[in-house]
C-alpha cells in the first residue's frame, strides 16, 4: 500500500506567524494520513551542500515507488538540495505535490531569490502544484506552468483561542511585523477610525496618536485578541495607494493576516486588487477598498446589522479554518489526479 508524506522544515518558533502556515499545513495534512518528514533548516550554504546527498538518504530512504510526497514551496533549502532531491524522488517514482506558500521574486527586490523563470522550472519538477488562489494559478500558467494545478483558495489558521464576542465599531485591527508595516507611521485621522496594532514594534513613539500599540501575542493565541470592527490587511509603503513590490504582491499572494482574522470571526478590509477580494466578496466576510483614505466611508455605508451579518459568515468560515478544511480538500483533489 503507498504512504503518504509531508516535508516539513522547521523553524524556531517565534512571536510571529513566520512559520505558522507550514508548521499547520503539516498538522492537518497529518490528520489525514500524510506521516512528517522534519528537516531542519541550514543556513550556512556550505554546510548545505556538503550534506545534502546524506540528509536526502536519511530523511526519504523509506519512500517508495507510488508513495505521496507533499512538498511546502519553497523548502528554503536551497536550490541545490531541492535540484537534488527531485532527481531522488524522480528515480524511486515518488508522486509529488507542491503547495506553494510564497514566491519570493514578486515580492521582494533581491537577487538572492529564484527569478519567476526558476520558480516556475523548479514547480515543472513536481506532478502537482496546488497554488494560493485562481489568479496565481493562471498568472503561473502563463509563465509556463505545466502540472496540474489546483488553487487552495485561502490558508487555514489552526488555533483553539475563545473567540471574543464582536462589536460594531470604526477599529481597525492590524496584525503582524509592525516595523515593517511602514504605512503605518503615515497614516492620517479622520478623527473616527481607531487602530489597534499587535506585533513586533521596537519604535513605538513613532505611531500616530489615533494608534493603540497592545503588545505581541503568540500565532495560536491572537484570534482570542480581536474585540471590535475589522481586521486590517494592508501592505507597503503608503496608506494612500498600494506601493512597492511588498503591497502589490498582494495581487497573487494569500496573506495569512486574512486567514488570522476570519479563524477570530473578524470580518476584514482588504485591498480591492488583492487577489483574495473576491473571496471576501463573495463570502460576504468584509470590505474591500482602495486606499485606506476611504475605508471610515466604507463603513460609514454599512449598518450593525450587516455588520453582524459579515461577522456570523466569518464565524461560519472559521469553523472550516481551525480544522484546515481547504488543505484537506486541496490534498484530496491532489491525490486522485
């Protein structure tokens, strides 16, 4: 009988969500029969290479011909080790399925990263890729994707924190790196829009006074956080318009912000070009806008009846969240193609 198998690379844990995603992908892909392959992440490159060849032998000797192996994209192993392992695993006939966290050439300005040529060479390796949503599944296509492809739609959130009971209110929640969250030093009060901000933040003078800074939480415990009004995702330089390579890779990403929010039963505001806005729209969870120039207009239009509404479809889709529902549907339709 053939096994089941997912790559799992561990990372120190940390007061961020740096490594939540994978470390849940390979929860829930447990609980339906995939067996964890650890590795450990090397950062010394040298190192790196010299071990590849025993780590490859010692972590997937086991694997046999017709076993699964799911594969968290990228491994951030290194190209080498990655070139390495797919000749391994093409030899001994092993099924392979990519599930796609990040592509790092669309959101940052680095040389160190694969270029989208690579990434996508490096995707051709594997029988089957299960890309963040339908818009990053065609734009991977037209860059020359050839497997079979299928689009998560949104990453889980596994945590099993006391939701709060949600309150009408002109507050935006904002969750994650706050130091990197530049936009957030430029934003301008209305005199009505209220932020509360979690995360790592070492400059907290720097803060509008409209801001409140309430500390950093660990991943599985911040959903238990989330009091009022919505949750914010937003990304880039300016709270005016999307900049940078950072915002705009909103346009293919899935932000594990909207995952955090919606697991808490918090409806969301989000950028009208992201690719998750019509997952918001369509499953009535929040609002989408342009700039955040708009957004006290935005909730100026909904009334705290269709505010509940929104939040009792986000409890509904949370229920699906926590117990990883679209990673286990995704691994199914993955399996029998």
């Amino acid at each position: 009988m053939a096994n089941k198998y997912v790559v799992n690379v561990t990372l120190e844990k940390q007061r961020n969500a740096m490594s939540k995603a994978k470390s849940d992908v390979t929860d829930f892909a447990s609980e339906i029969g995939y067996e964890p392959i650890n590795l450990a992440q090397i950062d010394n490159k040298i190192k790196r290479v010299v071990l590849t060849n025993f780590i490859i032998k010692k972590a997937f000797g086991k694997l046999r011909k017709n076993d699964t192996l799911l594969v968290q994209f990228p491994t951030y192993m290194g190209k080498h080790f990655d070139d390495r392992l797919f000749v391994w695993l093409k030899t001994h006939g092993v099924k392979t399925i990519a599930l796609i966290h990040d592509i790092d050439c669309l959101r940052f300005d680095d040389p160190k990263y694969p270029s989208l040529a690579t990434v996508v060479n490096q995707l051709n390796n594997f029988d089957i890729v299960i890309s963040s949503n339908k818009v990053m599944s065609k734009f991977l296509q037209n860059n020359g994707l050839n497997p079979a492809t299928i689009s998560l739609d949104i990453f889980d959130y596994k945590h099993n924190a006391t939701l709060q009971q949600k309150e009408f209110s002109e507050t935006l929640n904002f969750a994650g790196n706050l130091d990197k969250s530049k936009f957030l030093q430029d934003l301008e009060g209305n005199g009505t829009i209220k932020y509360e901000l979690f995360g790592k933040l070492t400059e907290k003078e720097n803060l509008p006074s409209f801001t409140k800074y309430n500390g950093s939480f660990l991943p599985e415990q911040l959903p238990g956080e989330f009091k009022k009004g919505f949750g914010l995702v937003w990304d880039g330089e300016s709270p005016h318009k999307v900049l940078g390579k950072i915002g705009l890779y909103q346009r293919y990403n899935n932000p594990h912000k909207v995952s955090l929010y919606l697991s808490a039963g918090l409806p969301v505001i989000i950028w009208n070009q992201a690719a998750l806005a019509e997952f918001v729209l369509e499953n009535k969870v929040g609002l989408v806008v342009d700039s955040l120039d708009s957004v006290a207009d935005k909730i100026a239009q909904i009334s705290p009846k269709e505010y509940n509404e929104m939040v009792a479809n986000a409890e509904q889709l949370s229920k699906k969240l926590v117990t990883g529902t679209f990673t286990k549907e995704a691994l199914k339709k993955a399996e029998l193609l």
